[in-house]
C-alpha cells in the first residue's frame, strides 16, 4: 500500500481537528483510499500544549520550514490563518511542487487567483473545502455535481455567529448586546466579535463562492459589505408581523455582463428554505438551470465539523497522487483559460424590494408627503402600515415597497430625512422576494 505524507502547519483549533481525525481514523481512511496517509510531520509554536491527540514521536517541529522543505512530504496542510505568513508559506509549498490543502478564507478571496496560478504552474492542486461553511460541501458540489449547471445565483448564511444571534433576537426578543453576549458565552462569538458581526467573515466567503460559481476574477473590495449590529429586535418584529425573517445574507447573481455579489442583514419570506436555518447552523442555496434550486446545511465553524472537511480534502488529492490525476478538477470550477473577468455591480444600482420604518410627527398629511417624495425617485409602495402611537417617538409608519433601484432609494430617504415630519433617522433593510 503507498504511502502518502502529510506536513501540517499550525496546531489551532482546526489544526488539532484534522490531526486528531488523520490519526484516529487512519484504518478506515486506508480502507477508502487505498492509501496510507501519514502524519509525518506537525508544525507549531507551542510544542507543549495539551491537544488531545498521541502524536508519533518526532511528529512535532516548531520549524515550518522542516515541514515545507522535506523532499517526503506530498501534502501541505495550512492551519495557520491570516494573509501574511500563510501566504509565504503556501507559496514556498507550491514551489516545492508541494499539493496543499488550507481552510484561509481570507487569503483565499484576496489572493486566490496569484496562488492558483502558481499551483497550475507547478503542477499540483490546491484544495480548500473547509474555507465556506465548514463541513458543508459546497465547494466540491459546485466545482464537481454540478459541473454541468449553469449557475444563477447562490445566496447563503455564511456565518453562524450572526445566524444565532439574529435567531435569539426573534425567537426570544433579546437585545442585540445580550444576544451577543449569549453568543460568546457559548463560544459562537469571539471576544472581539468585529469580523464577524460586520460581515467581513462573510464577504470572504462570498467571494470565493461568487469567483467559483460564476468563473470569474472578483475584486474583494468591490463587494458591499453591511454586518447586523444596526439591527434592531423593533425591526425584527415588525419583519415578523409581515411574514419575514431577518438574517445576514451573502447574495450572488450572474447577470450576464456583471455579478451581484454583496453581504447584508436582509428580510426574507419565513416560507423561505433560508429562513428555517435557526441558531449556529449554516446554508448555502444554488440555483442551477438543470436542478433548480438546492440547499446545503451544516455547522460551517467548529474544530470536527471543519477538520472534517480539511481531511475530505487530503483525500481527494491523495485518489489524485494514486492515479497521476494532477489537476484534474479546476482549482477555481472552470479550466484556467475561460476564467473572465466581469464587474460587480456597484450597490447602488441593484433592484430589490425594501422594508422602511419611519418615526413621524402624527399630524394630517404626513404620510402623503413621504410618500410623495417615494413617488417622485419611482419607487412604488406595496403596503403601508401606521403602528401605535407612541407619545416620545411620534408615530411609527411601516412601508414595503416594490422593486426599487437602490440609489434613488437612498436619495429618497435622504430628503424625507430633512423634513421637520420625521423625528428619527428612517431605517431600511433590503427584502429578497419572489417578485420580479
């Protein structure tokens, strides 16, 4: 039986995940790929923590370099994160001639493109399942079983952070600090929430997804990023009584000539199949001319759920070494030469619904001069609906609209703003709904 080495780099979280799977599964890894696939070598800072996992004696190095450089080493694993030091090292990998599997969503959608090119360069793969929604197989789905789609849009909650604390602000009416709180409590939130809250986390992801649904370049920093901690459980219960959800949304469309691609809190239908995704869990939607529409859920965090997924990785390449298949499925879904480039649309030109909450003086006439000026920018109301009166706020006016453009929207909004009627800042959220 061959033999296959595996070097990995950094003992986190995930890290220690795959090194405890790649161990304790060993036998029935070699039963499904005909293989012997051997930690040989694991590389990180701190060689004395306690981790959980029988390591071989001469395992672990605290030099990288022992693991990259070691001309018997057939597969890189990165676990190491970040965009600095992780691309050096995966770059000096690939150099080595060196398959490398790595979970760096970061680099991933920064980067991707500059490391794909140097993989297809020297021969070898680069694998990366576990970078979008952990142990979900949306990678491999799009990039193999659906190959001969042709992909429309893909929309997903891509961060389970923010799912479970928009679900315990609507399941339980929690504010948007203790929800949080909770979150961290649990370990679904990180001291510094930041990344995740503010929809960084899921623009990585978006990006990567976008790039290999719809073979295309996308520039990071033309994606529109929005996280939720304007979201407030008011606005939450009022999406309610309409038949929505709020949820954190990454949203992709092909339009042809450009590519939707933006991360925010968005209001969906509850009979929606994203909407029944409660708490920490994760889902990805495809929409596919041959299979309609397809949904993926999971966990998309977690030491297992993740480490799971790096490991399906190091499988796939090593059936790969087995029958000399190098690159044999597109790193990035389309064969080098067909990867375009298309534009994304900026956000101000995107057409959606919208949901608004005003705060008016409760005098005659009021809502007929809001919605005069919506007449005005063309945006068409679709319900309207004055809430109860509260004496410090004036009265609360919802209003859903039909399809708008996003700019006049915004100019709209910002001349409501300056009348003397309105006594709060207007709040709007995005709606993603069936109509046309």
């Amino acid at each position: 039986m061959k033999k296959l080495n595996i070097g990995l780099l950094g003992l986190g979280t995930v890290g220690t995940g795959t090194a405890k799977i790649l161990i304790e599964n060993k036998e029935i890894i070699k039963k499904k790929t005909g293989a012997n696939l051997h930690l040989k070598k694991a590389a990180d800072i701190d060689l004395n923590k306690k981790r959980g996992v029988v390591f071989e004696k001469g395992t672990l190095t605290n030099d990288v370099f022992e693991v990259i450089n070691d001309d018997k080493i057939d597969i890189i694993v990165e676990m190491i994160g970040g965009k600095t030091i992780a691309k050096e090292f995966i770059i000096k990998a690939l150099k080595n001639k060196k398959h490398v599997v790595t979970a760096n969503k970061a680099l991933l959608a920064e980067a991707g493109e500059e490391l794909f090119e140097l993989a297809y360069k020297n021969g070898v793969d680069i694998a990366y399942e576990a970078s979008v929604g952990g142990a979900i197989p949306i990678i491999k789905s799009i990039r193999e079983s659906l190959a001969g789609n042709n992909i429309t849009a893909v929309n997903g909650i891509l961060n389970g952070t923010c799912n479970y604390i928009l679900s315990q602000i609507a399941n339980k009416g929690m504010e948007f600090k203790d929800a949080l709180a909770q979150a961290q409590a649990n370990g679904y939130a990180e001291a510094d929430p930041t990344f995740d809250i503010e929809g960084f986390d899921t623009a990585h992801k978006t990006a990567i997804i976008a790039s290999l649904a719809y073979g295309t370049k996308i520039n990071f920093d033309d994606l529109y990023i929005e996280g939720i901690t304007g979201i407030t459980k008011t606005d939450i219960k009022y999406a309610k009584e309409f038949g929505y959800l709020i949820k954190l949304l990454a949203i992709t469309k092909d339009l042809g000539n450009s590519i939707e691609a933006r991360i925010h809190p968005t209001m969906i239908p509850i009979n929606n199949m994203l909407a029944k995704i409660d708490g920490s869990l994760n889902a990805i939607s495809v929409f596919g001319d041959a299979v309609g529409e397809l949904m993926l859920c999971g966990y998309g965090a977690g030491m297992m759920p993740t480490a799971s997924a790096v490991v399906g990785d190091i499988i796939d390449i090593a059936r790969n070494i087995l029958f000399n298949a190098k690159t044999r499925i597109p790193i990035a879904g389309f064969m080098p030469a067909q990867i375009k480039s298309k534009p994304v649309t900026p956000i101000e030109d995107i057409l959606t619904n919208y949901y608004f909450r005003f705060f008016l003086l409760d005098k005659p006439n009021v809502l007929s001069l809001v919605a005069g000026i919506l007449g005005a920018y063309g945006i068409s109301i679709k319900s309207v609906h004055q809430k109860e009166r509260n004496p410090q706020e004036g009265v609360p006016v919802i209003i859903i609209t039909h399809l708008a453009k996003e700019a006049e929207v915004k100019k709209a909004l910002k001349e409501i703003s300056a009348l003397d009627i309105v006594l709060q800042k207007p709040v709007f959220i995005r709606i993603e709904d069936d109509e046309k």
